[in-house]
C-alpha cells in the first residue's frame, strides 16, 4: 500500500516514538522547520514529544497518543520522526493498525525507528520510508543529496535510482557541525555479483533482530534485505546479528542484501567485511553490495520499505532501481 504523496502545503507532523525531541537543540529544531517550511511544508508537533524521563523518553501512553493523532488528523498528510534512540518497540503491542490502514500517511525515520516501521508495514502493507529524521533537517550543513533524496521519495512516482554522493562525513549530527569532515566516497562495493529483485525490507539490524519471533516481524521470502548499524556495532556483533537474521525460516529465499556505511568508531573495515559476507554459505548466489549511503553516516538516502528493488551487479558496475510499490 502506497501512502499518498506530499504536496505543496502538506502539514508534516513531528513525533516522538523513541527518544524525546528535548535532546534536540532549539536552534536545531528551528533549523530543521525553516527547511521544511522552506520545501513548501507546514509543520507541526506532536503533544507530547518534549516530555521525558530518566531515560529521555516517555510513557507508552502518551507516545501512542502522538502517532495516533498524526494518523488520525485529516490535515496530517506525512509523519516525521524527530530522533531515534532505544525503545520505539514498547509501542508495538498498543497500536491501533487499523487506524493506520484506513489513514495510510508517509512515515519517514531510521535507526530504533526501524520497529514500527517494519511493525507497521507487517500489520497493514503499508510503505513507510527509512531516511532522515526531523533532527537531521537541524544540521546546519545538511547536504543537498539527502534533501533531494526525500523529494525524490516522497513527492513524484518516477522511480528512484539513487547515485553515490561524491563524499561522505562521520560526524556526530549535533556536534562541532561548524566543522564537519568529509570523505571522498569511493562507491558501493560489489562483495558478490548477481540479478535480482524483490520487496525491500530492513533498517536498523540490531532493532531488527528485535523482531525475530515477533508477530511484528514482516517475512523476508522473496526479500531484497538492507541493513546497517551505528557506531555501537562492530565486526564480531555485526556478524552475529546477522546470523540471527540468516536463521529465520525465510532468510532462505533472500534474493539480494543491500548493507549501509558503518561508522568509523565501528571498526568496520572493507576487507574485514569482505571476508565476513563471503563466508556465509546462507549467501552463496545472491548479489551483495555494501557501502551504500543509508544509516548513520551523511548523506543517506531515502528507501521505501515495501519498496520493489531491482539490483544489478555485474562486471564490476553496480545499480539500484527502486519503486514505491
């Protein structure tokens, strides 16, 4: 199920399933809604997203609250995350699907936002959109790649077929953003060559194992699998969570793995992960690209989970062809 697209003088709402906006600056909450305002949005905040407690969240109660309400506002056309944090799948239990399958609105955001998405669209099909939060939108330099990129997602039909940006920054988003240091972006990286297509499903891998077992968990049969960590990850835990994900039933009729850039406070080098991706016999057969800009790093594009992706890797070139449904 395809959410409506944005328009011209949409009221985007901003919530907070995780952790609570009050984490976000005042400058960089005004940044972040001049942008938006300047796109042509209006926007607007959830009741409760400045409330917080001792883990800078708040009740289940009351975050259940804000994306009801999002969903069930008439004015309410796509909802925003405005940061990620540890607890988005408390909600899981407590949400009114039905609600969400009647109102069908863009949802957009990543890291432990990666639960309800993948909730949300396992109980009601509904496409949501892993890319930046309303935080992001306050980085005093965010990148024109990651702002055409939600355009691009959310606004038009055409398909996506999103390039590498030339380069790429580790910096903490709310940090030293007066100075940012750049990267030259060498490319994804083929780790095994292939054709394929299917239903993008992933985000966040260590909220995704979360799931397993879950009835929030959506199936990954037929599935093109994306994933990525933040800087708590590295090689050895990367490597066992994604066992835990190759274990499920499912896992057996993945058709591609898509893995974003890792941090560099995660270790993570490419030969490193090379030898770790090669040397699963669940992947013999399937294509395998990493390096790609989604996740933690800036700038990211955005993916529609629920998305159909065709993958192309072949003699040492590599594309990406994504449509909504």
């Amino acid at each position: 199920m395809q959410p409506p697209r944005l328009q011209p003088g949409d009221e985007i709402r901003i919530i907070a399933p995780s952790m609570s906006m009050a984490i976000v600056k005042g400058e960089q909450v005004k940044i972040a809604t001049g942008r938006l305002e300047d796109l042509g949005f209006r926007v607007t905040f959830g009741r409760y997203v400045h409330e917080h407690d001792f883990v800078f969240s708040t009740s289940v109660e009351n975050r259940i609250r804000d994306l009801h309400d999002a969903f069930s506002d008439p004015n309410v056309k796509a909802i925003f995350t405005a940061i990620g944090g540890y607890n988005t799948n408390e909600l899981l239990a407590h949400i009114d699907y039905e609600l969400i399958k009647q109102s069908p609105k863009i949802l957009m955001g990543h890291g432990d936002i990666t639960a309800l998405q993948l909730a949300i669209y396992q109980k009601t099909g509904l496409i949501t959109y892993s890319g930046p939060q309303f935080s992001t939108f306050g980085m005093k330099q965010l990148e024109d790649y990651t702002v055409q990129g939600v355009l691009a997602a959310l606004t038009n039909d055409a398909p996506l077929e999103p390039e590498p940006p030339e380069a790429w920054s580790d910096d903490i988003w709310c940090v030293d953003e007066e100075e940012r240091t750049y990267y030259p972006n060498q490319g994804p990286v083929i780790v095994k060559e292939g054709k394929a297509e299917g239903r993008l499903i992933g985000g966040n891998l260590s909220t995704i194992k979360l799931l397993q077992g879950t009835e929030f968990m959506p199936s990954l049969k037929g599935a093109v699998l994306f994933i990525e960590d933040d800087n708590e990850t590295h090689l050895m835990k990367f490597n066992r969570d994604l066992q835990s994900i190759l274990h499920l039933p499912d896992a057996k009729d993945l058709q591609a793995i898509l893995v974003g850039r890792f941090q560099k406070e995660s270790d993570m080098t490419e030969p490193a992960l090379i030898s770790l991706l090669e040397n699963k016999p669940e992947l013999e057969g399937i294509p395998i690209i990493a390096n790609v800009s989604f996740g933690h790093t800036h700038p990211l594009v955005t993916l529609p989970i629920g998305g159909w992706a065709e993958i192309t890797a072949k003699n040492g070139k590599m594309n990406i062809l994504i449509s909504g449904s």
